[in-house]
C-alpha cells in the first residue's frame, strides 16, 4: 500500500508527478453531497458551479451563488488583513495564534485555497505556520486542536503498526516524503509529547509551498511513547516516563 520514497535527487528524478505544478488529470470522486463539503481535498465552498451541484448531490447545501477560486483567494487575504488591523498593539503572541488559527481554518475546509495562498504568499506566511509561531503553537495545541491531521503511534501498538497504516485515509498512497517527531525535542522548549504534532504539520506545509511538492504525496507521524501533554478540551499530564528510559534500565 505505502510507496515510500526516501527524499532526494535520485528520488524526485524516479517520481513521476512529485511537483504540485503539475496539472493533475480528471478523477473519480466517490463521494457525494455533505462528505465531499467535509472533505478539504474535495471541497470548493461555494465554488462548485451548478452543473458539479446536480451530479454530486450539493444543491440546496451551498449558497446559491457561485464565488470563483479567484474571488474566494480574495475574500481570504481581505480577512487577512482585516485580522491585522483589528490585531494592532495586541501582544505578539496573541497576534501570531490569531494568525495561525485563521490560516488553519482555511487548511481544514479547503486545501487547494490553502495551498495556493502559501505558495503566493509564502514569505510572509512562513513565519506562521513555522519557526517561530510554531513553537507558540505546539505549546498551546491542546487548545487549538480541531481536526486529527498525520497518524499517531505510541508504544503500546506495537505489534499493531502495519494494521494501523491501513486506516489511513486513502484506497493508494504513494509517498514521496514522510515526516517523524517523537515530540521529544521542540525547538528548545522540551519535550512536549502528542503537542509536537506541531512541528511536521509546519515543515511540510513549507515543503509544498515552497519546494513544490504536491501535497497528495507528503504525510507526517507522531509517536506517543510520552503523554505528557493529551488532546483534550483540559491539558492534563501523566506520569509515563519515555519507553526508552524504561528499556534502557531494562538492559
């Protein structure tokens, strides 16, 4: 199931379509009505003209009128700035979650508006949705989850990993880049655990807006051998030490 390619030159040259400027060809959808409005991959917003509404089951779901791709890239960078100016003389911190939080909204709903707006815009969203943001990010993200993004493996799958990478979320992958965290070290902020999902959900986004990697082709993993931070609406800890920890007085 897993094509996995280890990245560099020999294996970009043996990649068919690594590049996200590639014009992708027509495709299947299997999807129909509220699933494909849930689906970031899928998803246009209103932008489905009305002929995609009768054949995928999404009349009377959407807002009558049809808003191009242009006119919704223009819509977003306006509440962009908005945002910016309503933001003015807050404290930095607040500023740059306000950001990130709005950039990330997007990122759930729409992935190709998304990603067109890092790529125009990458110099000035960089500092977003990575270093230093990143950082800030990752040590509130208890608070900021919305949606499970990569996969989660902690120590006690094991034995369980190669059913696990079955439940991802597509029939095919073919991978030309994965990225792995143990949370373990966070931009000198310690060890955050589950948090650190943080830090591959930003390289990668750099990744695709900034080196031209399609987004289909890119994952990142998380392990959970320390759960010092859990996803839930209360950040609480626990006293699991690191599985290497215990192995290695083990030994």
């Amino acid at each position: 199931m897993w094509n996995l390619a280890r990245f560099g030159a020999t294996a970009v040259a043996r990649s068919s379509q690594p590049f996200s400027t590639a014009i992708p060809g027509p495709f299947i959808v299997h999807k129909r009505g509220a699933d494909i409005l849930h689906d970031p991959w899928f998803n246009k917003d209103t932008g489905f003209p009305l002929t995609e509404r009768d054949r995928l089951g999404l009349r009377g779901l959407l807002p009558p009128r049809v808003i191009s791709f242009e006119q919704q890239y223009d819509r977003f960078m306006n509440s962009y700035r908005s945002l910016e100016k309503n933001t003015h003389g807050q404290p930095d911190k607040v500023v740059a979650l306000a950001k990130w939080r709005i950039l990330n909204r997007l990122h759930d709903r729409n992935e190709t508006l998304y990603c067109r707006v890092l790529i125009d815009n990458i110099k000035e969203f960089a500092p977003i949705i990575y270093t230093p943001t990143v950082g800030l990010v990752c040590q509130n993200y208890s608070g900021l989850f919305r949606r499970p993004r990569g996969m989660y493996f902690r120590a006690k799958d094991k034995g369980e990993m190669m059913s696990m990478i079955y439940n991802w979320p597509a029939p095919e992958v073919d991978m030309i880049m994965i990225v792995l965290t143990n949370g373990s070290r966070i931009l000198g902020l310690g060890d955050l655990g589950v948090q650190g999902i943080g830090i591959p959900m930003g390289k990668l986004d750099i990744y695709v807006a900034a080196a031209g990697i399609s987004p289909q082709r890119v994952s990142f993993t998380k392990g959970l051998d320390y759960l010092k931070f859990v996803l839930t609406s209360l950040r609480s800890s626990t006293s699991y030490a690191r599985c290497w920890n215990q192995q290695s007085k083990a030994t």
